[in-house]
C-alpha cells in the first residue's frame, strides 16, 4: 500500500514539475519576445511600426510583424532578412504559408452590402475583389474573370485614381451595375452619371483597414489576401485551396 501511495505522490510531484517548467518556459519565450521588438522598436524606428514579435520555428529566428510584412531577425536583433525561406525537402515556402496565417482576412466578416455581387454557374465558390475604374490591371483583371464559373464575386469598388469617384458612383447608381461595370471595364462604355448615394467613403475606409494601398487586390474565401493582378489559372488554383481549407 506504501509504494502506492508514493508513486501517486511522485506522479502529481512530477507533473507539478511539468506544470511549472511548462509556465517558465513560456515566460521566458515571452521576455525573449518583447525583448526582441523593444529593441528594434527602439533602435530601428524606420522598420515602421511592429505589431508582434513571435519565435520562429526555423534557424533560431523570430518573426517581425509590421502591418503588412513579415520579416525575420536573430535573437540579439542585429540583422533584419527579408525573403522566403524554403524547406528544400518539399519546397513549401514557409514564409508564405506563415505570411497567409498572420494576414488572413475574415472573410465572412466583410461588410459585403458595401460590394457588387455577381454570381457564375453555381456560385460555390467565393472571392471578393477591390477594383478601381482607372486602373490598368483592374481592366485586365476583369478580363481574366470572364473565364471563372461557379464563383461568387463581391466586388468593393475602390476609387483611390483621380476621377474614379464618379465614375464609381455612376456604376453603383445604375439600374444595372453589374452590366454597366462590364461596359465601363471590358467596353469602355462610359456610364450615365448617378444620382445616388453609393458607399464609396465606407469602401476606402474599409480598404484602408486592410492596408491595401493599391487595385486591384483580391481576397479568396480563407482570408488570403493577394494584392494586384492575378491570371485566371491561378486564381482558379487558389479558389479550390480556399475551399479545401
């Protein structure tokens, strides 16, 4: 009975132990952490601001969060690399995959009253896209999504180029927006000028939100956000991803 009762002791004793190494161990990771971007905070202000510093998984790194961008440091904060890191074995490219993580977008959360909605085929798939009128690659973008089927397009239309503003609120006041986009777009038939009041303030207040500095910029159903233009192959390799996640 003895013997029992101290394996049990020694048991609870040992887990205890566990506990308490567990707690340590992400304390100091934590100190290590704040150590690291308090010193680039401090020292290197032309980094911008930071918003979190985590330990990386690879070659004793931490990751450097700004706002958009994901670098990397060492431990002492005396370099600063910005680049993708491969693991050759399977050529995943880890800083991408990581990049998706920490900058994903809710997509269900995307105030989608404020967009134009056309639905292909089916519609199961889904992709919101940020469009400005005066944009080059915007036009081309729209020539690429002439060739998806089955997906829902919510399109935010975002004046940021001089002049696009009315020309945004004639597609949005028109009795057919989705067609006057296409013949604005693909046709270069101007629109009727509008008389209503389209969103455009709460648009480029949302845009700014999401640090999008330009058009145009998609985001795919898992929250990635890939900012310019995208061929159709590969945003039809990306709208598949997005729904296997």
């Amino acid at each position: 009975m003895i013997p029992n009762v101290l394996t049990l002791r020694g048991l609870v004793m040992f887990r205890s132990f566990l506990l308490l190494f567990a707690t340590l161990f992400c304390f100091c990771a934590y100190a290590s952490e704040a150590r690291v971007k308090d010193t680039l905070q401090k020292n290197y202000p032309q980094i911008g601001k930071i918003e979190k510093v985590n330990k990386a998984n690879v070659l004793g790194l931490y990751e450097v969060v700004t706002q958009d961008q994901l670098f990397y440091t060492d431990e002492k904060a005396q370099y600063l690399i910005n680049g993708n890191i491969y693991e050759l074995k399977t050529m995943r490219n880890l800083t991408e995959e990581r990049a998706r993580q920490l900058f994903a977008v809710d997509f269900n959360a995307l105030p989608f009253e404020l967009a134009i909605k056309r639905v292909k085929g089916d519609g199961r798939r889904k992709l919101a896209y940020f469009t400005d009128p005066n944009c080059g690659y915007c036009k081309k973008l729209e020539h690429e999504l002439k060739n998806l089927d089955n997906v829902t397009l919510y399109l935010f239309l975002y004046p940021l180029f001089q002049g696009s503003g009315e020309k945004v609120k004639a597609v949005w006041c028109s009795k057919d927006p989705i067609k006057a986009w296409d013949d604005l777009m693909l046709n270069n038939v101007q629109p009727l000028a509008g008389t209503c009041d389209a969103p455009s303030a709460k648009v480029l207040e949302l845009g700014r939100k999401l640090n999008l500095s330009g058009t145009p910029a998609l985001i795919f159903a898992d929250g990635v956000l890939v900012p310019g233009y995208v061929p159709a192959p590969d945003m039809e390799k990306a709208m598949n991803e997005a729904m296997g996640r």
